[in-house]
C-alpha cells in the first residue's frame, strides 16, 4: 500500500521527492489509464459509428415511406377529384331528369284537359 505523504512533497508535511522508481510507477500507471480510456473512447467510438449507421439507415427507410405516403396522397387527389366530377355529373342528370319529368307530367296534364274537352263534346 502506498503512503501518498510520502509519495508527493508538500502533503502532509515536507517530504522527499518521489525516487525514480516511484515516478516509473506512476508514469506507467498514468501510461495504463490512458491507455484504457483510449480503449473506451474506441469502444464508444465504434458503438456511435454504429449507431449512426442504424439511424441513417432509418432514415432512408423513412424517407422511402414518406414518399410511398406522397404517391397515396396524390392517388388519394385523384381519386376525391374523380369522385367529385361524378358526384356532379350525377346532380346534373338528376337535375336534368327531374326537368323532363315535369314537362312530361306538364304535357300530360295538357293531354288529359284536351280528353275532357273531347269528352265533354261527344254525345
């Protein structure tokens, strides 16, 4: 176990400078830490490389479904413009319909006043 007193001047009291064998230890505890913290900045670096990836990747598949959604959209216009034009041409035939019909009824009504008049005169 170390004595960090010892170790390092001006704690705990004056003491000695680190001898070189304990500068080495530590220097190659410096050099491991660093080495295993570039070890974890890889890991992570390799994990975020592969994450982008994933959401590039959902990206395009989003992109790929937003224009499937823009040509049912468009179908979709297509489809309620064409039902609106038959919707008018049917209110327009029935419209005309109704018109024929009561000029039908309008002569019919004319055809049954000339029978009574015809009636009225026969003895």
């Amino acid at each position: 176990m170390r004595n960090e007193a010892r170790d390092w001047p001006n704690q705990g009291g004056m003491a000695p400078f680190p001898s070189m064998e304990q500068m080495a230890a530590d220097i190659a505890e410096l050099k491991r830490a660093a080495l295993q913290t570039a070890e974890i900045l890889v890991d992570h670096s390799d994990r975020f490389d592969r994450l982008e990836r994933s959401v590039d990747g959902l990206n395009d598949r989003f992109d790929g479904l937003n224009n499937r959604f823009d040509g049912l959209n468009n179908r979709f216009d297509d489809v309620t413009e064409r039902l609106d034009r038959l919707i008018a041409a049917t209110m327009a035939e029935r419209t005309l319909n109704a018109e024929r019909l009561g000029a039908i009824d309008h002569r019919l009504d004319r055809l049954e006043q000339r029978l009574d008049r015809v009636e009225q005169r026969l003895p």
